[in-house]
C-alpha cells in the first residue's frame, strides 16, 4: 500500500468533509465518517483541522459569481441575481450545509459573512440613493424566502414549476424592491 504525503491526506479529508457536509449537514456528518470516506484514520482529521467545526468552517465557502450581475441593467437585476442563484448547485449545497449548522456559534459568524459579502454588499454595490442599503437588505431578504422555500422547506409546487417561470415572476417580486 502506498503511503500518502501530508498533504496529500489533508485534501482527500477536506473532500470528504465537503461531500458528507453538503450531503448530510453538519449535525449528522461525524469525525469517523469524514475519516472513513477518505480512508483515513479520526485522529488524523483532527490533527489536520483541530475540530469538526473547524474543518466545517474551512469546507463550507459560499461564493457567487457576480459577473453576470455586473452587465445586466439595473431594470433586469433582479430577474438575473434569481437565475444565478438558481443555476448553481453548488450554491445549494453550501447554503444547506451552512443554515443546518446555524446553531453553532461559529457557524452563524460564517453565515452571517456570507450573507453580507456575497449577497447584501454585491446587491448594494448596484444601488444608488440614501436608502440603497435597506432596499439590498430587503431584497436579500426577499431571495432568501425563496431559497428557503425551494432548498430548506422543499415546497413541491415551486420545485415542480417551470424554472424559467420562477425567474421572471421572482425576478419581477425582487425588482420592486430594488427599484426605489
């Protein structure tokens, strides 16, 4: 059996950590089976991330790729942040990973990070006027209803609707918002 470098163990557990935290969230992934998947030995994820959370926190970045968002016109905006979000599963996965892992102190510090750096901060950036803060706010809060809908609670109408569909008719919800 060939050995593995340092290295090399560390980044089969940080996949394995990223595949059991997506998948199962953060309550019911163990240190065992992290170390299992990436055949490896407990001690060893510790000695690697120091603790689960840890290792959580180094797994679990949420990041949008905000280019689409910066050549769309305002008027379009908020029908194009809907279709981003949506189209990326990845965003899905960590956004799961992230809200059933809220209860750790930790946790919500990253989710709360994430919620002003990739969501609130690129909305605000688009805004102008004295309450363009409150109005990214809201908006933020207006997408977060519908992940929540479609990824927390799994509202079968929404997820059976045309995809499509959803875009323009959330888009239209959350461009009320952003329009002052």
């Amino acid at each position: 059996m060939t050995r593995r470098t340092g290295g090399a163990t560390r980044e089969e557990i940080r996949n394995a950590a990223t595949r059991l935290f997506r998948e199962r969230g953060f309550a019911r992934t163990s240190v065992r089976d992290i170390a299992a998947l990436a055949r490896s030995n407990p001690a060893l994820v510790i000695r690697h991330f120091g603790t689960k959370e840890l290792l959580f926190l180094e797994t679990m970045h949420l990041s949008i790729d905000d280019e689409p968002l910066l050549d769309v016109p305002l008027e379009g905006f908020g029908e194009r942040f809907v279709e981003v979000l949506l189209a990326d599963d990845d965003i899905r996965g960590v956004y799961l990973a992230l809200v059933r892992g809220s209860n750790e102190e930790q946790i919500k510090a990253r989710l709360q990070q994430i919620h002003e750096r990739t969501f609130v901060g690129p909305v605000r950036a688009r805004l102008s006027g004295p309450d363009a803060d409150l109005r990214a706010r809201l908006a933020v809060a207006v997408v977060g209803g519908l992940l929540y809908a479609l990824w927390v609670v799994g509202d079968e109408a929404l997820l059976a609707a045309d995809n499509r569909e959803l875009v323009v008719r959330y888009g239209a919800l959350l461009q009320q918002v952003l329009t002052p």
